[in-house]
C-alpha cells in the first residue's frame, strides 16, 4: 500500500541520514562560532514561548475555542494558487494567541510514553501505530507512538509525536473543537470530519523529510502550528519510472520560481495549512532541517516559489516548534 510504502521510505531515510551525520560529526571538529539564530528575521514577529510546565505539572488544556473561528475560515478567501500544486489553503491567524499559547502548554505537559513525568492528555491503552499500515511515523519496526496522548521520541529523526486517535478514545476537548471548527469551516466533510491527530514537536531548525500521508485517510491534511515558524515544501511525486534516478522532493529544487511545487510559509502563531486532492496525493511535503551541519544560521530564506510570501523573506527556525495534523482516518485502514 502507498502510505505504507512512503512512510516506510520516510523512516529509512530519516534512519540512513542519522547515520550520515553521525558520521560526519565525528569526523569534522565543531565550527568555532556556531551562530544560534538569523540575522534578520522578515517573518511576523515571533510571540513570547509559553512559560514551559515543570515535569509533573498539571495543565489544563486550552479553555474553549471562540465560536466565530469556523465562521472566519471560509476556504475561499484563503487559496494559494491552485495552478501550481492543487489545493492549498492558508489561514495566518486561525487559533486566538491566547488559545495557542494555551493549547501548546497544554501540548507540552504531555507524559512521555512509557512512564516519566506529565500529567494532561489522553489516558487509557493507546491506539498503536501511527498513520498508515506499517510502523507509522513511529521510532522504526516498533510499536510506533501510543498510547494516546503521550509524547514518542523518534530516535532517528530528532522530533517526537505523540498521537489522539479519536475513533478509539474520544479526541480531547481541545481537539474535537478545532476538529469540528474544521468541519464547519468547510475544510472536511460533514461526514468525514477529522478522527485522528498527530502532533510533532521539533526542536530548534527541525525538519521532517519528504513523504505523502497515504491512502490510509481522506485526501486532505489540515496543520495548526504552534511555536516557531517554518516553511512546508511541495514537490512533485516522482512516477514509478523515476524511482532510483531522482530523489523524492528534490526535482526542480533550484530555488527559483519557474520549477514545480510550492513553498507555505507557516507562522507559529496559530497558523493552519490544508491541503488536499493533488497536493496531498500527487506531492510529497516536507520542511527542511536549519543548521543541519552545525555552522549554518537556524534560518531559511524563502524563494519565488513561496505561495504567501515574496522571495527574500527570512525564516527564523531558533524556536522549537509544534504541529498539529488533522486527519480523517477512513474506515478499515489499520
Ligand atoms: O510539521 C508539519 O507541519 C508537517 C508534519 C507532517 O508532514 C506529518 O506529520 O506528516
């Protein structure tokens, strides 16, 4: 199955470039003045990160969601070009400041998997791997996130995620609201509103490699950030003829306008993105990993091809970030 295939190939790669770096740490000393952040930052300014909960603390999630935030999104007024990668929506401000700043305390109070301290989220035996047959976007050939609620750390890929998959344990209020708000929005079906969440929390310039989310869901993806900003990258699928002749998500990735794909800035501040039909099926996406190499500025700088943004625009990546990812797991995809 596709989704199984791409997330299968998503942790193979994250796998094979943890081995690279290390590698590569080893063998070159450390720069002798790592810069921590860019120099100039063209991005709306950055809100204070929420104080961080003490291990243990209990954090009430976020009170609750203000009734005209479904009203406010109307898909319409929020398209990207859809000559360029299919549907893409974007929503700057779509969760109040102090909703956001709420949800992403209430986000990082969340236990550990297997023990440690934290009080809020989900509880109860948890709903195995993550999206896709497969190991899901979990730690490799293991049992993947779970239980619900509860922070995985990825041991190839520097982030960690913790899954709610509401059609097994309702989705807490937090999430049912911005699942609901989704519905009612007109971004997801009445019928087919989200049921399943993946949240990723990044440490400072953390990216997430190349991958579609697969057949396992409805064919549409909608993400809240919290946090830093970032910028997502679509790039055109390869066919099956170019397997092993092009990476994935490298095609055209010259930095100019003219190549395939589309870039979306994301603001941190409570932004969403949704996309659906070809960009979720017929593009891979990705966000690209700041100072990977340790001498480089947690910084990008965006390029013709960003789809709400000018080129020029420097993005500062020195903030851990969270993203929240709303999906609708069909029915018999485990
Ligand atoms: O962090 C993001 O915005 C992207 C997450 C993502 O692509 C995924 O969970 O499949």
């Amino acid at each position: 199955m596709a989704s199984a295939i791409d997330f299968r190939r998503l942790l193979l790669e994250e796998r094979r470039r943890a081995r690279r770096e290390a590698r590569g740490a080893a063998a070159s000393p450390p720069p002798a003045s790592a810069s921590a952040s860019a120099s100039a930052s063209a991005s709306a300014p950055a809100a204070p990160p929420p104080v961080p909960p003490v291990p243990g603390e209990e954090v009430p999630p976020p009170s609750h969601l203000p009734p005209d935030v479904p009203a406010a999104l109307r898909p319409e007024a929020h398209s990207l070009p859809p000559e360029r990668v299919g549907e893409v929506h974007y929503v700057p401000e779509y969760l109040p400041p102090s909703f956001a700043r709420g949800l992403e305390r209430w986000l990082l109070s969340l236990p550990e998997a297997g023990g440690g301290e934290g009080r809020a989220g989900g509880s109860g035996p948890g709903p195995g791997p993550g999206p896709g047959p497969g190991p899901g976007p979990g730690p490799g050939p293991g049992p993947g996130p779970g239980p619900a609620g509860r922070w995985t750390r990825l041991r190839h890929a520097g982030r960690r995620v913790a899954l709610f998959d509401g059609r097994r344990i309702p989705l807490p209020p937090p999430l049912a609201e911005i699942s609901a708000s989704l519905a009612q929005g007109g971004y997801f079906p009445a019928s087919h509103p989200p049921n399943h969440v993946l949240v990723n929390s990044y440490g400072p310039g953390g990216g997430i490699l190349p991958h579609t989310d697969g057949p396992a869901y409805l064919d549409r993806t909608a993400t809240a950030s919290l946090g830093g900003d970032a910028v997502l990258r679509f790039r055109r699928r390869l066919g099956t003829d170019e397997i092993g002749l092009r990476s994935p998500g490298e095609e055209e990735d010259g930095g100019g306008s003219g190549g395939g794909g589309m870039d979306v800035l994301l603001s941190g501040g409570g932004s969403l993105v949704v996309f659906a039909g070809d960009a979720y099926s017929r593009h891979v996406h990705s966000i690209a990993e700041a100072g990977a190499s340790g001498g480089e500025p947690l910084a990008e700088t965006t390029s013709g091809r960003c789809g709400n943004c000018p080129p020029g625009v420097v993005v500062r990546r020195d903030r851990p970030r969270i993203s929240l990812t709303f999906r609708h797991k069909l029915e018999g995809a485990d």
